[in-house]
C-alpha cells in the first residue's frame, strides 16, 4: 500500500493553541498546509497561525470560537468552502477534563466534558465529510487517549468520553471505507501541555498520583504524522502508552488493583 502524502494538503485542526493541536498545526505547516486552525484563545491562535506561516505555510486561517458552539462548527465548513481546495484532513483534536470524584461533581461537568470531547468533535466530522469526499486521499484523525482504553478514578467523565471517541473512530472507519475517507485515532498518553492547567473543575489542589509528566507533544505529533503516511489505523505514541494499552487488555485484574489505590 502506497503512503499517503501530505505535503500541500488542506486541513482543520481544532484545538489548535497549544498543546498536541498547536504540535500537529506545526507538522502540517512544514509540509506546506493549507490550514484552517480552531481554539477558544485568540492570541495564543494568532501565534500559531504566525509559526506556521514562518514554517511554510500559505497564511492559515483562523476561527476563534467554542466547538460546542454550531456556529462556529459551520465557520469552519464554510471557510473550506471559500478555499480553491477540498478538505484533505480533519484533526479533532479539541478536549476538555476535570478532575475528582464522579459522585460530589456537577451534572454540568459531565455535559461539558463530553459534548466537547465527543458529541460536538462528531458534529464537526458530520459536517466535514461532503467536504472530505472530494479529496484525492481524504483522513480524519481523531485524537483520543490511552484512557479511552481503561478508565481511571478521579477521571470517569473525560475517561467516558474517549472511549466514545474510540469507539465512534472504529464504527465511523467502516462507514467510511466505501466512499474512501480514513478514520485513524491518535492514542496518546500523558503528555508535557498546560492541559491540567486548564480543568474545568478541580476538586483537589494535587492529583493523586502527582502531576504527570509525559512526553512532548511535538514527539507525538511526528507519530502522529508518521502513522498518517502509514496508515496506521491505531497511533499509540510511545513505549509507555503502548504497555498502558497492553495492560489494559491483558491484564484487566491487575489494572482494577493498581487504580483502587486511588480511588477514593
């Protein structure tokens, strides 16, 4: 099978201000994107909207707005469609946690958290795939986590959520095979952001387990874009992420063991 190639290609990155999503903004850029970037922030989107022009992209455009928010789901359709190019890849990569325990936290939180996670990411692709049709080698690459394999305490909501996205990313896969659009999910696990500076709610001032320190988001986006050229239907990035998911499905007991140590 031949790689698919992504130099020059057409793509909405949702999430794009930091983090993985300003991490794979960066990669398509120097491969010469077209790129359409998302987040709720305006300046720190307009500084990577600004890198990735200097790393070789034509100007980026930029939709500022809430992915919850139809809106600004059809800003974002609309602006592929002022585009002289069809949408060659959609990265959903918009996410939203907390932290605490399931039973003192708001219903609010749990709508929150998955209606960004994965009610509104479906919406979006609802709307992108017509867009995607037209492409030479479309793909959507829906960015989940290792905790959409095996859910963790003091996180059940933003653990709920991915795996809906995974198994969303599986069943979407075979709908989409006919009409030639790829579905890959991106597995990645803790990784060095400011994601656990932005939690929607935080019962505690520490985690349990401390705060995680992981790998950098631009060695998961090179993953990320290594296992688009191979089409990769699953991208766990890393050796520990890798042996999360193992154990996971291997070894059930032993994980419900290690995660009663923080469960309460």
């Amino acid at each position: 099978m031949t790689r698919r190639r992504l130099d020059g290609v057409q793509a909405i990155v949702t999430g794009a201000s930091g983090g993985i999503g300003r991490a794979i903004a960066l990669a398509l850029a120097e491969r010469r994107a077209g790129l359409i970037l998302t987040a709720r922030r305006p300046n720190e989107l307009q500084v990577v909207a600004a890198e990735a022009e200097r790393r070789g992209a034509p100007p980026p455009t930029v939709v500022v707005g809430d992915l919850t928010d139809a809106g600004l789901r059809q800003r974002l359709a609309d602006a592929v469609e002022l585009t002289d190019k069809p949408l060659d890849l959609l990265v959903n990569n918009a996410g939203v946690s907390a932290h605490g325990l399931f039973a003192d936290a708001s219903p609010e939180r749990l709508a929150t958290i998955v209606d960004v996670n994965f009610t509104s990411t479906a919406e979006l692709t609802r709307l992108a795939i017509p867009l995607l049709t037209g492409a030479d080698d479309p793909a959507i690459l829906n960015v989940g986590s290792i905790l959409g394999h095996r859910g963790i305490p003091h996180n059940s909501e933003y653990c709920a959520s991915k795996a809906a996205l995974r198994a969303w990313s599986e069943a979407l896969r075979a709908e989409l095979a006919g009409v030639g659009i790829d579905v890959v999910l991106l597995t990645p696990g803790t990784t060095n952001t400011d994601f656990f500076s932005h939690l929607i709610d935080r019962q505690q001032d520490e985690l349990p387990w401390g705060t995680p320190q992981g790998m950098p988001p631009e060695a998961v986006a090179r993953a990320a874009i290594r296992g688009l050229e191979r089409r990769r239907r699953e991208i766990i990035p890393g050796w520990r992420a890798k042996v999360f998911v193992l154990a996971a499905r291997l070894a059930p007991g032993l994980m419900d063991r290690a995660m009663r140590r923080y469960g309460g």
